[in-house]
C-alpha cells in the first residue's frame, strides 16, 4: 500500500497518490500512537499469520480490543487503495493509456 503511495507520486500522479496517503493515514495514525509501534505491528502481523511472535518485555501483547481495532482500520485502508488503483486504471484506460 505505501509503494502505490510512492509509484504514484514518482510517476507524477500527485492526486492519486495523496488519496492513496490519506487512506492509511488512519491506520498509519492507530499504529504510531497509544502505544509502542512494535506492539502494534506485532499485532497486525499476528492477525494476518505472519511470524512476528510476541512482543519482548517489558512490554505487552495489544490486546483483543486494539488487534480488532487494527484489523478493521487495515482492512479499511486495503479497501480504499484498492478502489484509488481500481479508479486510476479506469482512469488511464479511458484517457487512451494503459492501467498502472
């Protein structure tokens, strides 16, 4: 998702790219404050069934509530990334040039 942010603003599509921004901006946001980002991307990471294992004391597991909350605001940035890409190839396909 951050690499679309990037490949759009590379390639000149400053708009697409700043939608692209603000559709993580809220997880990017939930992930970076309340508590320690490596608790929170743990979290993620272990919703998702990747191995980021626990996280090392002193600090704490997120608990049920933050991971759902997480889980949610991810899968609301996908979504809305998804549908910035979906947008910009119709976009592009309309306008005679290829989808990126």
């Amino acid at each position: 998702m951050v690499r679309g942010v990037l490949d759009a603003y590379d390639a000149g599509a400053h708009e697409s790219a700043a939608r692209r921004h603000l559709a993580l901006s809220r997880l990017t946001e939930a992930v970076m404050t309340g508590q320690p980002g490596t608790v929170a991307t743990k979290a993620l990471l272990n919703a998702r069934g990747l191995p980021a294992g626990p996280v090392r004391g002193p600090l704490l597991d997120a608990d049920p509530a933050l991971t759902a909350r997480l889980r949610r605001l991810l899968d609301e940035a996908e979504a809305a990334t998804a549908a910035v890409t979906v947008t910009a190839a119709v976009t592009a396909t309309a306008a005679g040039g290829s989808p990126r």
